[in-house]
C-alpha cells in the first residue's frame, strides 16, 4: 500500500458539517440509511439488500427530503449512509447529497459504493461527501483504482475506507423460520440492528435493519404473501409521537416479524460470487434449512461460551 492510500484510510473529520448542537434532544444512533437505488450494477449472492433479485428502482428526491426532515426533528446520527444497490447509478445523486447536507440529520455523509462507477463521478461528489466506503469483490474491475481514489480522497479531505470481501454471510433465508425462540436468539445477536446501526428510512418508514423494508417484495417473488411493513416500521409523517414511539422502537427487545426470514449476523459464510439470470433463480429457490440450522449452531456455542 503506497503512502497516500495508507494516509486517506486511517485520516478522518474531527466533526463533519453539521453543528455540534445537532443531536440535542434527540434519540441518536452510530448510523442511518437510505437506499438510492434497489437495483445495482453487480448481481452478487447473498446480498442482504436483495439487489440482483429486485426489479430496477431509483429513490424519488422529494421523498427523501420529506422522510428525512420528518426524521432529523427527532433523530440524529453520526453518519447518514447514501447506499443501494448501488447509488451512483442514481442521476440525481449529486441532489440527493445537497439535501442531505441542508438536512443535517448527520455530522457525515457517508457513500457506500461497489466503486465501479466512480470514474464516472462529477467534481462536485468529493465535496459533498465525509466519507467514501467502498467494497471491493473478486474479479470486480474498477477503472479508478485504489491509488487514484485515495489520492482523489485526500485531495478533498474525504475519508476512504475500502473493503476486501471474499466471504458473504447468509443473511435472507427463503425458509421460514417457526422457532421462536431461535428467532429471539438471532435477533438478540444482530449486528445490523444493534453493533453496525443498520437503521434505513424506506419509503416514509423508520426500520431497526436493512432487511425489513425488502423481505415482502423478495418473498413475493416466490409466491409467498408476507406483509410486514405495518409491523416491522415506524410511520415519520403525521406522527405526533415519533420520538417516543421511536426511542421505544429501537430498545424494544421483540424480533421484527422479518425476522423469522432472516438470520442476522449468526448465517453461515460462504464464498462471495456473481450470478447470472439461472444464478438468481436458483438463490430465489434455494433450500436454507441447513444455513438455519448452522445459524441455530453457533449461537448456541456462543450461549455455552458465556
């Protein structure tokens, strides 16, 4: 690693734009999402967001302002995650990142990107971002690469993390998990909801996990009827109680109904690969009850281990 690339991964803001002020009186989290896109340009097995699976949808601007203002009067973090699919596929990503910043709901902007698309990127992106996260998969090309984008990075003071990944866990199960108390124990063992803050604005909903907002639209397309939202979300607009029923929400030690589709942080791992069409059917129509079993495993050793 050359000495540019090494002094933009390990540099970051002492406080991002927002002010200090911020977060008063409000319930604060590490993290908070929102997905640009649920299409993406790489179709990868094992996606936690479902992306290869999922029919192509860009976020609309004026929604992201209206959840996000509804949200930042009762809600504060320290980074806001603009991520997909992939979000430099949006058009508009550049409007997304100025409303962002006008918001506040965050003291950085972070972008969470495959990178293949980075080349691409407008002059006015590295001024609007904290943080430029990028994950980086086998095979994968990327036109910038490692050195041109740290020194790119450290030119506008953004800090860049990129990350190898080999493995991928399994995350989103087709089998429906009916032990309770298995559902409990993978929930209590989440990072995403808890560890990671993983939180995600959808669609005028506050979820706990990425997850939620995507399991009744992945199921579906295996005939399955599974509505959650109801259940698994809060409502930002025309809530006159969203701080207490938020602050709630997040300490509310109860699974999400998603949860009995999913196996959180505890899933087995398996090596990172791109699919095709066949690739993607085949996953849609897989058999998770081994995956949920391993899941079942480890965290009873876990359990035994305290």
């Amino acid at each position: 690693m050359n000495n540019a690339l090494q002094d933009v991964i390990v540099s970051s803001r002492v406080m991002g734009r927002s002010g200090p002020d911020a977060s008063a009186g409000k319930v604060t989290r590490r993290s908070v999402e929102y997905n640009l896109t649920e299409h993406c340009n790489l179709s990868c097995y094992g996606c936690d967001h479902s992306s290869p699976l999922l029919p192509k949808k860009f976020a609309s601007l004026e929604a992201f302002s209206r959840d996000l203002q509804a949200l930042a009067q009762v809600f504060h973090s320290q980074n806001l995650r603009i991520v997909g699919g992939e979000p430099l596929l949006h058009p508009q990503l550049i409007d997304f990142l100025t409303e962002a910043r006008r918001i506040g709901i965050a003291d950085n902007i972070v972008l969470w990107t495959n990178g293949v698309l980075l080349h691409e990127a407008p002059d006015e992106l590295w001024e609007m971002i904290d943080r430029l996260r990028i994950s980086r998969y086998p095979g994968v090309k990327r036109k910038l690469d490692d050195e041109k984008c740290a020194n790119i990075c450290k030119a506008h003071n953004v800090h860049l993390h990129i990350e190898y990944i080999e493995n991928f866990e399994v995350i989103t199960v087709n089998n429906c998990i009916t032990d309770t108390e298995l559902v409990k124990a993978i929930y209590q063992d989440c990072k995403s909801r808890g560890e990671w803050s993983c939180h995600t604005i959808y669609e005028g909903r506050f979820y706990k996990c990425p997850v939620a907002p995507f399991t009744g639209t992945r199921l579906a397309l295996r005939g399955v009827t599974f509505d959650n939202i109801p259940l698994d979300g809060i409502a930002l607009h025309d809530n006159p109680n969203l701080y207490e029923e938020l602050y709630h929400y997040l300490n509310d030690p109860k699974p999400l109904a998603a949860c009995s589709y999913c196996l959180g942080s505890s899933g087995p791992s398996v090596p990172h690969r791109q699919l095709n069409h066949g690739g993607r059917l085949q996953w849609l129509g897989e058999d998770n009850g081994s995956d949920i079993e391993t899941a079942r495993a480890q965290l009873s050793k876990k359990k035994d281990a305290r």
